[in-house]
C-alpha cells in the first residue's frame, strides 16, 4: 500500500512519443482507489464514429475497438480485434484480417466479419457531412469469408491502409444498434472496447466502466473512469488542483504551467509530464469568400503573421513556431512557409498587394472555436488580429463559437478564414497533407491540386518503407506553401498534470496522442 508523507512538492516529468522522423460528483461505479477522473477541454461532437473527424476520437479509443491498434510506445499497427492482417499482394491492393475468435459487443451480439463490413459500408454510404468518410477514400469494397475472415480491396496501392485500420474512424459498431444508412440515436454507444459507457452527459462527462465482455491487448488498470468535459481551462486546471480530477489532458492553460511546476497546491504533489506533439494548428483560407479568394492577400498575411511572437506571448514554452503542415518529429518535415516568406515582413507584404492592384486595408473576418483547445484560443485570435491591424494592410474582424456550431458552419462553407488544430489521425506525413486536399476532405473547404492528389499521394502510397517518402512530401508542402491557403502557426507540447498518486502517464498517450485511460491508476490501489 503506497501512503503519502514528506512535503508537498510538484515534479516535472518529460514523456517522449515516439513517430517516424464544470465538474461532476464521483462516480459511483467501482472503489475511489480503482477510479480515475480526468479533465479535457475536448468534448465529442457526437457518440457515432460514422460522424466524426474530431477531438470525439478520444472517447472512441476507449469504448470502440478497431481491428488494429498501436501497443505500447509503437508507431506500427498491431492487431486488436484482428487476430492478424495484412497484405495479400505486393501491390498494396488488397488487405486481409482474420478476427480474434468469439468477440462480442458489450450487448452480447457477435462482432464477426459481417459487423466489421457493416460497420466500413456505413462510413461510406452515410458520408456524414462531418464524417470520416474522405479518410476511406482508397477503400472500393469489403468482402467477407466465413465469420473471420475479411478482405479490402482498394482502388489503388495504399500502404498507409494499416494506420487507417487503427484509427477511431475505423471504430467497429453493431449492426443491431447501428443503421447501415443513417446515423445512429444519439444516445447509443455499442462498442466492444475495454470500457462501456456507462452514463453520458454531453458537454459535461463521460462515465466509462471495464467492459466485461472485452477481448484485447489492453490491461485496464483501473475500473472506471470519468471524463470531463471543460469550457474554460482555468477552471479545469482548479478543479485538479483542489482535487476533483486526477489528471488533465488537453487544454491546460499555457499561463498555468510554471504555476503547477513550481507551486504547491491544496491537494498535494502534481506532477506534470510534457509531452512532444504532432498536433498543429493553423489557419485556412476558403476561396469561396472575397479576399481570401486573393493569393496575394493570403501570401501578405503569411508575411506578417509573426509566429515567434504568437508563440512567447500566447503559448510560452507549451508550443513552438511551425513553418509546415507536416510538423517536426514527422518524416519529410520541410520549412517551406519560412523559405518562402521568411521573418515577418509588412513592407514585402504591402508590396505583394500593391502588386496585385490591392491599395486599401482589406477586411477580413477570423473565427475560431471557443472551446475544443482551450480557453487561451480566443487570446490567440486577438494576437493575430492586432498583429494584422498594426501592419496597416488589414481590417480584422475575431469571431468564435462554441465547438459544435462552429464545426457545422466551416462545413457548410460560411467562414473566409478560421483556426483549426489538428492532431494526426496515425503518426504519417500522409496525414498531413491528405486530409486537408481534395474535393471532399476535413475542412469542409475543397482544395483541389491535381499534383497532390494525383500524382504525390498516389505515388507515396507505394512505398511500403514509408520512411523513403520524402521527395513526395517535400514537393506537396511546396505547393501549400505557394498556395499559402492553408497556414500553419504553431506545433503543440502538451503537457499532463496529474496527482502524483497517479500512475501509468507515460504509456497512456498511443502513437496518435490519444489518451488511453486504462493505462491510468492510482498507486493506493495496487
């Protein structure tokens, strides 16, 4: 039995992810010692996986289960519901998984070859507007052998398809409590992952309880878990500190961690593991609008946006300036906005408008969410906005909505400009650059560049060695770059806090970030 003594302390703890280059009452399912409560500022948009592109994908981990996954600190896919996979030709045209025996959803039903078929077909047929069907683009077909066996045929080589199968996106539902052609009621959630749900309050928290029927790789060490839901980082930042939740995860406030570093606090220890990031986050620029239609309008704003300054006065040393849509620590990482454009600049700036026939401030509109990244979003925007005013060339207007409202308007096309983060899907370049191209992507903005989507992608999708992509990868952010209609701002360090009596932090981030809270425990009960 592990018991605190000695004085109070905060310990800082560095975690290295490896890649390839509003509070509640306790939950009343299992003993304190066998519960962990974390706080997050990334609520999900919706409970079904056929719906979903988002931040919702850190619930799914944890209820769902894909037939591949990433173990412990890998970036390669290993089965999970599968019992194996893989390539059954040297083209990366056709995929074979034979499943686990006797799995079964939390309801008892069977998930068989046939739920896994229906469970593809229904990202595709539905194509939900906010849905992950662009991430199937590749896949043509799912065949089915027996109650085991399951082949994807695809339209063309793919080696990136293995990453696909251990998305969230890629989450196996049951074919009885999910309809093949419509999204699922909103308050059914049938998965086979290592928890169920077991209570569910949108925008405030999320019950999870062990999930009996489970068959995995995962060891839950724990019993049950409440998630949080969070609008304002401070107050989930409190809510540890006076120790209503055991760790938090995204959207801890930047101004807050020399606070929890150096600081004791009403409960006790904290400590805090940084984490390096994939995440991204920037701006994109919808031609549909008036002005950001003008490349010379998007080139000056990339010629003055002053990232280093966004990052010291916003972020400190929670993020760093990104010259790239691939970020650093991703194979093919290039520095494209930077040799471009180099340091901030309003005089070139004003010249590539003058150029262009622009002689008056343009005005433009930038809208943001209030509530996916945390509270310090809406401080951002005003930096950006006062960084674009004082160079005399913009008149900028800051907007933001709260995640869902938000998320549906970009959709449908409404913004000129808005703020997006991005955390990748599976740790590949790939996943940088796909799902923000062509007609139908994540962004509800088509961005069409037959280069990339037909010649690059294509191309890198070959290569089975994925670390001899970079020539591809090289050129498409190149083009993005010119093209200056998506900008990228800054890379994340995220940092956890957690109550030092909780352990498990540093295998509990898969290698998409995603939180695996059965990783998680309390040492009191062990």
């Amino acid at each position: 039995m592990f018991f605190r003594s000695g004085p109070r302390r905060v310990a800082a703890v560095l975690i290295p992810v490896s890649m390839l280059a509003g509070c509640g009452t306790l939950s009343a399912s299992g003993d304190d010692e066998r519960h962990i409560d974390v706080g997050t500022t990334s609520a999900p948009s919706t409970l079904d996986p056929a719906a979903a592109w988002d931040g919702s994908w850190e619930l799914y981990r944890n209820v769902y289960q894909t037939l591949m996954h990433y173990a412990g600190t890998s970036t390669v896919p290993q089965p999970d519901a599968a019992k194996s996979c893989g390539f059954t030709g040297a083209d990366s045209r056709t995929y074979r998984c034979k499943l686990r025996e006797d799995l079964t959803f939390s309801n008892g039903n069977p998930l068989d070859a046939a739920a896994v078929k229906h469970s593809f077909d229904r990202v595709l047929a539905i194509n939900a507007e906010t849905g992950p069907a662009g991430l199937l683009d590749s896949l043509e077909e799912v065949e089915t052998e027996g109650d085991r066996t399951v082949t994807f045929h695809l339209k063309r080589p793919d080696a990136t398809f293995p990453f696909i199968l251990a998305a969230p996106a890629t989450s196996l539902v049951d074919p009885e409590s999910y309809p093949a052609e419509k999204l699922a009621d909103k308050d059914t959630l049938v998965g086979s992952g290592p928890y169920t749900l077991g209570s569910y309050e949108k925008g405030s928290v999320a019950e999870l309880e062990r999930n009996s029927r489970y068959q995995g790789d995962a060891e839950l060490r724990n019993d049950s878990v409440s998630i949080r839901y969070f609008d304002d980082s401070d107050a989930m930042t409190d809510a540890l500190k006076k120790g209503d939740i055991d760790v938090t995860y995204r959207g801890l406030p930047p101004d807050r961690v020399p606070e929890l570093e150096k600081t004791a606090d009403e409960k006790g220890t904290i400590a805090l593991s940084r984490v390096v990031m994939p995440e991204i986050h920037y701006l994109v620029f919808n031609p549909a609008h008036e002005y950001a239609d003008s490349l010379a309008v998007r080139q000056a704003v990339a010629q003055v946006i002053d990232r280093d300054a966004l990052v010291r006065k916003v972020y400190g040393r929670t993020a760093e300036p990104l010259y790239s849509m691939i970020p650093r620590g991703i194979t093919g990482h290039t520095t494209p906005f930077f040799d471009l454009y180099g340091e901030p600049d309003p005089e070139a700036a004003a010249v590539t408008l003058q150029t262009a026939g622009v002689t008056e401030p343009v005005p433009l509109t930038f809208w943001f969410t209030t509530d996916r990244y945390g509270s310090v979003t809406a401080r951002e925007f005003e930096e950006l906005e006062r960084q674009l005013e004082d160079s005399g060339l913009f008149e900028v207007t800051v907007k933001g909505r709260k995640w869902e409202q938000f998320a549906a308007a970009y959709n449908k096309g409404e913004y000129p400009v808005f703020g997006r983060g991005w955390s990748p899907d599976f740790p590949d370049p790939d996943n940088y650059i796909a799902p923000f191209t062509g007609q139908r992507n994540a962004l509800g903005t088509p961005y069409e560049n037959a280069e990339i989507t037909d010649e690059l992608l294509p191309e890198s999708r070959r290569k089975a060695d994925r670390a001899g992509v970079n020539e591809q990868f090289s050129r498409a952010q190149d083009i993005l770059a010119e093209d200056a209609r998506l900008l990228p701002l800054w890379q994340a360090r995220q940092y956890i806090a957690a109550d030092d009596d909780v352990a498990g932090v540093e295998w509990s981030l898969d290698a998409s970030t995603i939180m695996r809270m059965w990783e998680l425990y309390k040492k009191t009960s062990w």
